[in-house]
C-alpha cells in the first residue's frame, strides 16, 4: 500500500512532505469549521450569562399565590403598605401615594433590565423604558387641561425618565401648547407638534395621546434589529406582539366610544406583526365591538377575546378584553421564557412578571380604598 501511495504521489508530483503539508492544512479547515460550529451557540449565549444571573435573583423576589393571598385579605391600604414594607423592592413605599410609588418600582426595574441587557437587544429594552417618560409627558398633558393644583400635578408625575426635570418645570405652563413647546428639545416635539393643531380643532387630549403612542410603538419597532439569530428573533416576535395587543385596545376602545375610521386611522400603527396593515384597516371599519372581535377569527387574539364576547354583552365594559389580552402577553412571555431559559427568555419572563405583580398590587390598592369591597370580586379582577 505505501509502493501505491509513493506512486500516485509521484504521479501528481507531489513530495511526502508535501502531501503532509497538504494533510495537515485540511486538517486545519475541518477543526476550525469544527470550531466554529461548535462554538457558535456559545457565542450567542454568552452575553446573556451575566444579566440572566442578576433578572433570576430579582425574579426570586417577586410574589407568589401565597403573597398576594395575604396582600388581598388585608384590612386596609396601611395594612397592605406594612406588609409591602418587609420586601426590598417596596421599602420605601408611601401609603399617601401608594401608585406612584409602585409605578416607581417598575420605572426601576425598566431601567435596569435596559443597562443591564446584552448590546445586541439592549436598544430595544432602552426604547421600552421610554414608556414611562410618555407616560408623565401624557400625566403633564391631562393635569393642565383638568386644571389641577401644581401640587396635584406633581403627586402624579413618576420621577423617571430622560425628560422628567423638563416636565417638572413646565407643571406651571399656562396652558397644553405651553406644555408642548416646553418640550422643543426632546424627542418628542416634532410628534406633539403634528398633532397639535388636532387637538385645537377637537379640544380633546386624545391626538396628543394617541400620538404620543403610536411614536411609542413605531420607536420599538425601530429598535428591533431584524433578527438574526433565535434571541433576536423572539424579541422581534415578543415586541410585535405588544404593538398587535396596543393596536387592537386601541381600536376596540374606539368602537366602543363609537369613533370612525377617519377619527383613529392616523393613531394607529401601521407595522403589525401577526395584524397586519390591511387588517388593521378592516377592524377599524367595523361597525362595533363584536365586529372587531369576529375580525379577528383566525388570530391568536380572536380565540382569546372571543372567551370573553359573553362578559362583555352582560356588563358592557371594554375592561374584560384588556384584562384577556394582558393574560395572553403575559403567558406568552412566560412560554418565552421557558423555551429560551439560557438566552433571551429569563429577561423577558422577569420584566412580564413584574408588570404583572405591580398591575395587581394597584388592582388591590384600588379596591382597598372602597370600604368592605369584596374579596372575591379583588381576585376576579387580577391578572
């Protein structure tokens, strides 16, 4: 066999040293290819090690059936304000402004999850942290047109946000446009501005608001990056979801306030994910609530409202489909973060299941303040 070898060698002109050279480049190839291969996944895991650690000991701290079972059956709100003392999230929690102080404690957790996040998704989770700063620009918008107190206005205002201090010192502007040219230096100016001379005309803060969301929603878009990967994918799938969600509130609250097409086509954001554009066109066509929902026939959104057609035919309220769709983002985060557990999933489950623990600690808040409000009818009303 080694005459053989010898003699196709010299037949191709090729030396022994050669051929060993030529064996050893491929040799090379194959475990760099090797390498690659098998290094890739690590690559892409790697920078999740860090945050998950930190958003997995956070998790650890969030209430369970057994803490809220106790935070339902307290007496009062300063019952439930001693119990949320004991935590290291609510320590600092005030029973005169118990909203704002939970509103605050999620502010924080955005913010963190944002600093925190891995450079390839972290212009996304900045872009979600911004709700709160439209959140008070919004809070600023509504206190001036209801005429509140300056001391009012600032008891609502959660300090947080790039633009807070800016807001702060335009609490005593005269009026909505002072407001919104206060704000010329902010990202926001060109968005308000637009829809300015709507709100004249209507004398109502909804194009300002619903302006004010749909640049919130067409931001996070943005900042998705086309995904490249399975986590860049999930987060695209898990903003998309949020925008599909916002946009069908939107247009079931408009339905129900009996708005048409031409009032809320410009508040609404064209880029869906699963409810595309010609769809969104059709549900705001519809002729009322119910049409909506058939609308929806096919969707994930449609089999999820239509479990809740019948409570809304009894009571006439919206608020039955907003709890379902809050219910189907936050299980769907949940599925996320169970099928992602070493990437992007854990970032995602924490973040959904804070915003859940705080929605249902101001549910609580809320009722607490009725006297003898059922308990029973408080744990219907949680997420």
């Amino acid at each position: 066999m080694a005459d053989g070898l010898t003699t196709i060698l010299a037949q191709a002109g090729l030396s022994g040293d050669a051929f060993l050279a030529i064996v050893v480049m491929v040799l090379l190839v194959i475990g760099a290819v090797v390498v690659v291969i098998v290094s890739r996944p690590i690559l892409d895991i790697y920078p999740y090690l860090l945050p998950n650690a930190r958003v997995r000991a956070r998790k650890g701290r969030l209430f369970d059936e057994k803490h809220f079972s106790e935070i339902v059956e307290a007496d009062d709100l300063t019952e439930i304000v001693n119990f949320l003392k004991g935590f290291p999230d609510y320590d600092d929690i005030d029973v005169n402004s118990i909203e704002k102080s939970l509103d605050l404690e999620l502010a924080k957790t955005y913010v963190l999850v944002s600093k925190i996040a891995p450079d390839n998704i972290k212009k996304a989770f900045v872009a979600l942290a911004k709700k709160f700063d439209i959140g008070n620009i919004k809070t600023l918008i509504t206190a001036k047109e209801a005429n509140l107190s300056r001391e009012e206005t600032l008891n609502l205002l959660i300090p947080s946000g790039e633009n807070y201090d800016t807001l702060v010192g335009l609490v005593d502007s005269n009026n909505v446009e002072d407001i919104v040219a206060g704000l010329d230096n902010s990202e926001y100016a060109s968005v308000l501005e637009d829809a300015l001379n709507k709100y004249k005309e209507t004398n109502m803060v909804l194009p300002l608001d619903a302006a004010l969301d749909t640049y919130y929603l067409e931001n996070l878009l943005t900042a998705t990056n086309v995904p490249s990967n399975d986590n860049t994918t999930i987060l695209y799938s898990f903003i998309g979801t949020q925008v599909d969600i916002t946009n069908i509130k939107t247009i079931i609250r408009a339905k129900a306030d009996g708005l048409s097409f031409e009032d809320m086509e410009p508040y609404i954001t064209k880029s869906g994910y699963d409810v595309k554009e010609w769809k969104l066109k059709d549900l705001l066509e519809s002729e009322d609530v119910s049409g909506v929902i058939a609308g929806l026939d096919g969707t994930d959104y449609g089999s999820v409202l239509n479990e809740s057609l019948n409570d809304y035919n009894e009571t006439g309220s919206i608020g039955v489909f907003e709890k379902a769709l809050d219910e189907y983002l936050l299980n769907y985060s949940k599925s996320i973060s169970l099928k992602n557990p070493i990437g992007i999933g854990p970032i995602i489950g924490f973040l959904s299941q804070k915003e859940k623990e705080i929605k249902n600690l101001k549910i609580i808040a809320r009722a607490k303040r009725e006297a003898e409000f059922p308990i029973s009818e408080i744990q219907e009303l949680l997420i």
